[in-house]
C-alpha cells in the first residue's frame, strides 16, 4: 500500500491496554468515523482520534476493503502482509427472501415476486432502493409493506406531479383504513392528504401525504412538522443532482428524527451516467458509499466534459455492493415468463436536410452574434443552450413529413399505436397530421382530468392512437393496449426511452412489443443515437448482468418491411433508408 499522497489515517499493529490482544489501531479522525461504521467490532483507542480493531480474519477483510478504496500510511508493514494475506472468510450470504403475506391492512393480493420484494423491504427496515424494471409493481408492493410494518404511518410520498392522483388511486385500492385505536375499516381507505400549492400552513393530519419534488424544498417546514414516519421516494432518479433544492429538502426530511425508513422506488435509478447512483444512496443509507469524493475516487474517472464516469472495471463492483446492501432489482424476462419479449428497432428515415441547414445555418449565426455580445459567461453558456436546443427542434421539424407517412402506415397494420416525441410545435403537428384517427393526447401542462380521460379512451379502445411528449407520458401510466411505440423524436436520457416503452411492456400486455426509433439521416439524431448507446451500456453494466438486447432482426424487418411497401406504393420513392438495430 502506498503512503504517498493524500491520506484519511494511519494503520498500526499494537498491543491493546484494554482487551490485552494484539489489534488493530486507526488513527485519524475521517478514517476513525469509517472504520466505525464498517466494523462493528471496534472500540475506541485512547484518544478521540483512535479506534481498534480486533485482529480476527472478517475484521481485516473490511480493513482490506477499506485500504482499496481508501489509503492509509501502514505502519506495521510486515504484520499487515502476514494478516491481509489469510484467506478471506466466505462472504456471508445475504438473507434469502421468501414470500411473505402482507398485513392485514392491505387490499388485494400480491404476485409471488411480489411477495418477495415485501420480504426484502421488511428485511431492509424500509431502508431500501427497489429498482424492478418498469411495469413489475412498485407502488403496491411499497403499500403492501407500509401496511405490514408497525408504526409506519404518516407516509410522505414524494412523485413527478403526473403521479399523484395515481398514488391516491392506488393506496384507495389497495389499503385499507387503520382506526386510532388500531381497528380495521374494511370499507374505508386512509386518509390522503395532495399537497398542491407552495404556501406555507400548517397540515391537517393525516395517514398520507403526497407532494412533487418541485414543491418540496416550499413546504419542507410543514412537512417536518407532521412527524413523518416513512418516506416514500418514487422515481427516484429525481434526486441524482445533490445541487438542487429537491435534494436539499430531502435530505433534510430524511434526517428528521422520526424518520426512521427511507424507501426508494425507480425502474431506472441511473438516469443518464452511474455516478448519480451516489445521490440516491446518500438519501436512502447515508454513507453507504462513502463522500461523493470518496465514491468517485474508486469508482469513476473524469471524461472531458468534467463529468464522473464509472469505470467499466469497477462497474460490477458496484453493482454487487448496491445488491448486497440497499437494491432489488428483478427484470421482467426473470418474473414474468408469459410476458412476451421487448424488440428495439432503429429505422433511418429521410429527412429534409436543405430545411435542416438551411435552420442549422440561422441557428449557429445568431449564437455566433449573441457570443460576440454576451458581458458574462451566464448569458454565454445561456445561448449555447438555446442553439443546441433549437437545433435539436430543426431536427425534428426536419423529419416530422416522413413520421407521419411512417405512423399511417403503420396503423394499417395494427390495431393501436403509441408515438412519442419531445417538443410541443412537433406534438402539434402530429395532431393536427394525423387527426383522421381522433388521437387521444399526452402533453405537459394538460390538467389531471384530461390526462387521464385521454388515457382512458385510449386503453377503451376509442382512440387507436396515443400522441404522448416524450416527459409527460413516460410516467405513471399503463398503455399496454398498444403494442407497437414509434419514437419521432429522440431524448439524449435511455432511461427516458426505458421508462417510455416500459408504458406497454408491463403487466396485462400479451403481444411481443415492438419499439421503433425514428432517426432523421444526416441530422442531429445520429449524434443523440449514439450517446444513448453509449450511456445504456454504461447503466447496464451497474444495474445488470449484462446489456439488454437491443435486436430481433426477423420480425422487425418484416414489419419494416411491409410499411415501407405501403409507403413506396404511395409516393412511388425509391427504397427507404437503411435499418439497424439501437
């Protein structure tokens, strides 16, 4: 172990007073605070600064686990060898699930992984990040646990905006009502209490409370005050950014004194790179990865861009520490064997690229002029954004005739359709193109009401298709009518993508779902296709095994190949572009 540079403590061999034994001593007051949390064998040195360790083969397999990631000067060189060279002790296994029943407060039955996934947030004390993919139950399986555990109640429930009426929905559905005197009302549902609005006031109790993240850090104080008990974080990933006031906020409730569970809910709780996986962590088990320093110097490197990256070496490393301490994490293909597979397919699709430059031209033109002009590096950074922003609209716009062409023909063959795109002046034109088959509509700003009388048409099947933005619809919906998702529009975030497809492959969807990206060719979308390629890989080698498969060659061509037949017949083109997989 190398001495030079920076260094938390010392590591010596000596003969404690206390215990008379030969032990372990940690000097230093930062290595001090970690060995404590990871040993719990150690007791204090004689000064404040010092801790010892006992020389027993599991206490120096966590001291060599700490000297990896952390470096301390080792003074007793040749002791430390002598010990450190013993074959470690086998990893104790983690506790095996087994399928437990929820408490008698709960409404309805729970899947056999279901009940596993209750087994593991019993055994975690709610102190857990339950990543299932998209689509396996989240939600009821957090009810069912709250509804199981003793003194869980008030719960504070923190979702996207879009969710909150679900979440009442279902704990009305599933849960049941506890009487003070701790009676069951079968007939009755807890009480739910939707924080809407960032005035400051007291709250009337109640058994729940739901807020969005965006209002969080407004009503932090009213919050603190009811006494929460159990804190429920859904989409999780909302809290990858610690320099945020969601984050502060939270971190802050978390901390309360009466908080004592902390539960986690994403499908995909890395959202673009894995080092946001450290945020997550530090909300629900604080420390478990050490300071955000701490984590990046083991884990990750600095790409060009300043931002930390996890090294593809370490990246099962973490995946196996996340699973052995604070993560569940089951994939559909292991739960749910009738589901039928999901097929990712990227079709290149022409693209009025004189329109593209000519708006790529203008574009960069007047960023070039507003860079001349800006007196501070705020209002520099604030142009780029703008043009990188409008040119990802040019790209879109550029490519919005052929999407449709694409989207009618594809109706011809299916029943019902699910299309997703990110800007609002591309949702309109989609609309306004394809109103001939009454499309029911997904967009930011629409009231709940709206939201979900247009979700409800379309699973009725009084509309056959669905226009969704690619934010406001990839949450908290079930849309599994539809097999077939077409993407117009592309988002530089694979767990948005995720998130979306993961609309129809979900419980209740009996066909193959087929998933179509749109890429404009020689436009914008041939830079963003390769970026989600790039962090898919990335966040696959963390949360699981292996990449997921991006290809199912056969059937998507064939698909492909019979709307490019339609719309060669109408326009009497030439062959489409080129496809291949995502």
């Amino acid at each position: 172990m190398s001495t030079t540079g920076s260094v938390f403590g010392s590591l010596d061999y000596v003969l404690d007073r206390f215990s008379n034994t030969w032990s372990w001593r940690v000097t230093g007051h930062r290595a001090v605070d970690m060995v404590s949390g990871l040993v719990p064998e150690a007791w204090y040195g004689e000064k404040n600064d010092e801790a010892i360790i006992p020389d027993r083969p599991e206490c120096v397999e966590k001291l060599r686990w700490m000297l990896e990631r952390y470096p301390l000067e080792v003074r007793s060189k040749s002791a430390w060898t002598r010990s450190s060279s013993r074959p470690p002790p086998p990893e104790p296994p983690r506790p095996a699930l087994s399928p437990t029943i929820p408490g008698e407060q709960f409404r309805g039955e729970l899947l056999e992984f279901q009940k596993l996934g209750l087994d593991f947030l019993i055994k975690s004390n709610g102190n857990a990040l339950l990543a299932d993919e998209m689509g396996l139950g989240k939600t009821v399986q957090s009810l069912a646990y709250v509804a199981t555990e003793k003194r869980a109640f008030p719960v504070l429930v923190v979702a996207p905006l879009v969710t909150l009426n679900n979440w009442q929905r279902e704990i009305h559905r599933f849960l049941k009502r506890r009487s003070r005197n701790g009676r069951i009302m079968p007939d009755e549902h807890p009480s739910v209490t939707i924080i809407r609005t960032g005035r400051r006031r007291d709250l009337e109790r109640s058994d729940f409370y739901l807020v969005n993240y965006e209002l969080l850090h407004k009503r932090r104080e009213d919050i603190a005050a009811a006494k929460i008990r159990t804190i429920v974080c859904d989409e999780v990933h909302n809290l990858r950014s610690v320099r945020t006031q969601k984050y502060e906020a939270l971190r802050y409730l978390a901390s309360r004194p009466s908080v004592s569970r902390r539960l986690g809910l994403s499908g995909t709780p890395i959202y673009n790179r894995g080092a946001e996986i450290w945020s997550i962590t530090d909300i629900l088990k604080p420390g478990m990865l050490g300071s955000f320093e701490e984590f990046c110097e083991y884990f990750c490197y600095i790409n060009d861009r300043g931002r930390a990256v996890v090294l593809e070496k370490r990246r099962e490393g973490l995946r196996r520490q996340l699973q052995e301490h604070i993560m569940l994490r089951r994939k559909k293909s292991d739960v749910l064997h009738d589901l039928k597979e999901k097929v990712r397919y990227r079709e290149v699709i022409d693209a009025d690229t004189g329109y593209y430059n000519r708006e790529l031209d203008r574009i960069w033109r007047r960023m070039e002029e507003e860079q001349r002009d800006a007196k501070t590096e705020f209002f520099r950074s604030a142009s780029y954004r703008r043009a990188i922003q409008s040119e990802r609209v040019a790209a879109g716009m550029a490519k919005v005739p052929h999407v449709i062409g694409f989207v009618r023909n594809i109706m011809e063959i299916e029943e019902s359709v699910v299309v997703f795109c990110h800007h609002r002046a591309i949702h309109a034109m989609l609309r306004e193109s394809l109103r001939e088959f009454e499309p029911s509509s997904i967009i930011g700003g629409q009231s709940d009401v709206a939201r979900q009388e247009g979700i409800d048409a379309f699973q009725r099947g009084d509309s056959k298709m669905m226009i969704a933005g690619l934010r406001a619809g990839s949450l908290g919906i079930n849309l599994n009518r539809a097999r077939y998702v077409v993407f117009a529009e592309l988002d530089w975030s694979p767990a948005i993508h995720r998130q979306a497809e993961d609309r129809l492959h979900r419980i209740g969807q009996k066909e193959t779902v087929f998933a179509y990206y749109l890429i404009g060719n020689g436009t914008l979308d041939d830079r963003v296709a390769d970026v989600l390629v790039d962090k898919g890989h990335e966040i696959d080698g963390i949360l699981d095994d292996a990449a997921e498969p991006y290809d199912d060659g056969e059937r998507a061509r064939l698909i492909l190949a019979q709307i490019r037949d339609r719309m060669n017949e109408r326009s009497g083109a030439a062959p489409a572009a080129s496809t291949s997989p995502v």
